[in-house]
C-alpha cells in the first residue's frame, strides 16, 4: 500500500471514529509527523478525502473536517 493511501485511511478512521471532531482544522505538517511520512502523502490523502466530502480545504485558511448540513444529517 502506497504512503498517501495508508494516510488516507489512517484519518479517515479518525475523522469517522470522532478522534478528530467535526469542524476541526487538519494540519498536515502535525499528521505527517504522527504518521512518520512526509507532506506529500498527507497532502495527496486530503485531496482525496476532500473529494470524498469528508474534509474541506479553503486558501488562506487550511483544511478542516466537514461540517454536515442539515440536509446531511436528515438523509442519514
């Protein structure tokens, strides 16, 4: 298994098991060093969470789990 997939399934375990509360920023810099990996594969496993809609990434203002819209939480 690549890097950015084990990282990839390391937060997406947190985010889901509410180690990582919801609306909380994502440092990528504190998760690769939890992980003992570089940026890239941080990076490259918040893309793809991000298209999973679990997180959510802003310019200026970081990356930060996905807050569920009412909508959301009715459908679920």
């Amino acid at each position: 298994m690549m890097l950015c997939e084990l990282a990839y399934h390391a937060i997406r375990a947190k985010i889901l098991r509410d180690m990582i509360a919801l609306g909380a920023p994502l440092s990528r810099r504190k998760l690769a060093v939890e992980f003992g990996m570089s940026l890239l594969p941080v990076a490259e496993a918040f893309q793809v969470l991000e298209r999973d809609g679990l997180v959510e990434s802003r310019p200026r203002v970081g990356t930060r789990v996905c807050l569920p819209t009412a909508e959301e939480v009715r459908d679920r």
